[in-house]
C-alpha cells in the first residue's frame, strides 16, 4: 500500500497562515482535543503568502497551511463529502489574498491510525533528551483514505486510494508526495 503526503508545488513554498495565539485551531484539527465549538462563533481568516495570485486561487481546489490543515475549495468540499463521506468534517474559513477573500474549508480528518511503526522510523535526540521522530516508516495494512497518524499526530497521509479519486474528480492544485 502506497502512502502519500498532501502538497501543492503551485505556489513555490509559500503556505496559508492562520493566526491561532491561543493554539485552538492546532488542537482542535491536528491534535483532536476539544469540540470545535469556538468556530460556531468565528470563522478562521487565513493569510495567503506572497506567490498566490488572486486568479490562481480561484481555480485552486487545494491550498497548503503552516498548520498543516489541509484547506480545500468548495468544489472540492462537494466531490469528498460524496466520494467518502464521514472522512472529513469541513469548517469555513477566509482566505485573505492581496486583500481578497475567498471562502475555502479547513478539513478536519477524521481518522486516526496507528500508520507509523515507531520499530521501523528514525528518531533523533533533542538537547533536551526528548526522542523526536526524524524519518517516519508508514506500515498500516488496512484500507483507509485520509488520516493522521494516532500517536505523531502531526503527520497527514492519504492512500493510493484518495490519490486516484482526486485524479478521477479533477481536484486541481494538489499534488501528492510519496512518503
């Protein structure tokens, strides 16, 4: 089984920003903590970094966040909600680029998975003693399409699976990296 990260080359590195001072939206959609409550009453506004274009956005369908929230069009929202529903939950946001804004949804995964074999991956010692993973080994045998790894929770992958839907829809603006 293939695994694969999110990405998207469109943009020459550059990434969505999100402010998040108090850490919500990281331990809301990345660490799984919490009910998401607060975006009942605010919706997240993003900053687009300097390569993104106000017309590339448009035709856009996958942006990439500092967050590591994967950040998905309303065309996109549509074709997953239908193609595996109850994977993601989407959240709307604002996409501020060059003072415009652009409706998009933060996808929240709803999968996670023991994807990682922590006997399998490298890991290096921080100055303070802490191992921190270096280079994860993905070794998970059941099917899946999206999800975040339940211990390195940090770590999205998708499956060769989600990979040939997004070709099949025509999801633009995403690329898929092999881990």
């Amino acid at each position: 089984m293939g695994f694969y990260y999110l990405s998207s080359m469109e943009w020459n590195g550059d990434l969505i920003s999100f402010p998040d001072s108090k850490g919500r939206l990281f331990d809301f959609f990345i660490q799984d903590k919490g009910d998401g409550l607060f975006l009942q009453y605010t919706k997240p506004k993003g900053i687009a970094q300097e390569n993104f274009s106000v017309e590339r956005m448009k035709n856009a369908d996958y942006l990439p966040a500092v967050t590591g929230i994967p950040i998905f069009s309303v065309r996109a929202k549509k074709i997953l909600e239908m193609r595996i529903p109850g994977k993601i939950n989407f959240y709307e946001c604002v996409i501020d680029c060059k003072g415009n804004d652009n409706i998009f949804f933060m996808g929240k995964v709803n999968d996670y998975l023991p994807l990682i074999s922590q006997s399998e991956s490298l890991f290096r010692k921080l100055s303070d003693n802490r191992d921190v993973i270096f280079k994860p080994f993905f070794d998970y045998k059941e099917p899946f399409f999206i999800a975040r790894d339940n211990t390195y929770r940090n770590y999205l992958v998708v499956s060769e699976e989600f990979v040939k839907i997004c070709k099949e829809e025509n999801i633009r603006m995403i690329d898929f990296l092999s881990c």
